[in-house]
C-alpha cells in the first residue's frame, strides 16, 4: 500500500514538476538538461527529449486514470520512445503510436534508458 507520504509527493510531482521527489536528485530539477542527457533518475515524461526510449517507473495520478493509462499501454515498466513532445505528447508503445495530452505526460514518472533502445 502507497503511504500517505508518497501520495502527497505524486500529486504534487503531477502538480508542480519542479518539487523533488524521493527518488529525484534536486540536482536534475535545477539542471533542465538532465531528462535530455538522460541523468536523471526519475523524470516527468513531459521533460524527456523527443527520440528517448524510457521506462515507465510510476503513475501519479488518480486510480482510475491510472488504470486507464495502463489499458492502453502506459503501464509501469513498459519502455517507450518519445516521438514528440509538443501540444500533444506522441510515443511509441508496442509498436502503435499513441497520444496523449501534456498534463498526462507530466504525471507519467518515467526513466530514460537510452536514444533507441524502445520496443
């Protein structure tokens, strides 16, 4: 079960992206290269460079449209690639190309693996 503790630190990882959480150096929220370069940990998939393959480490948002972000592909540990990062948020999961708003994309905590390296 989540502790209260790490619900708070999700709404307002999803809230405010520059608030650190625990598994955010304070250092990659001060440097706005870090989810381009890939040294940051955890990331908001809204910060990540168009062409990075991430993990998916964690959704932050409310149960239901969590379950529906896992429906279509968006579940944790599933690696996709960044298209664009623009209006909408384009990624590739499993092969299909998927949309989704910038405000979902800034509650998806995700980890970059590599430029590439997406299934």
């Amino acid at each position: 079960m989540v502790s209260t503790w790490q619900e708070r630190s999700c709404e307002l990882a999803a809230l405010l992206p520059m608030i650190p959480s625990a598994n955010m150096r304070l250092a990659d929220f001060h440097d706005s290269t870090a989810a381009e370069t890939g040294n940051c940990r955890l990331c908001p998939l809204s910060r990540v460079r168009a062409g990075m393959a991430v993990r998916i480490k964690r959704l932050c948002a409310a149960p239901e449209v969590s379950q529906r972000l896992r429906e279509i592909g968006f579940g944790e540990e599933q690696i996709i690639k960044l298209l664009t990062a623009q209006t909408n948020v384009i990624c590739l999961v499993c092969n299909t190309r998927l949309a989704i708003s910038a405000q979902l994309a800034r509650i998806i905590l995700v980890e970059p693996i590599g430029p590439l390296a997406a299934t």
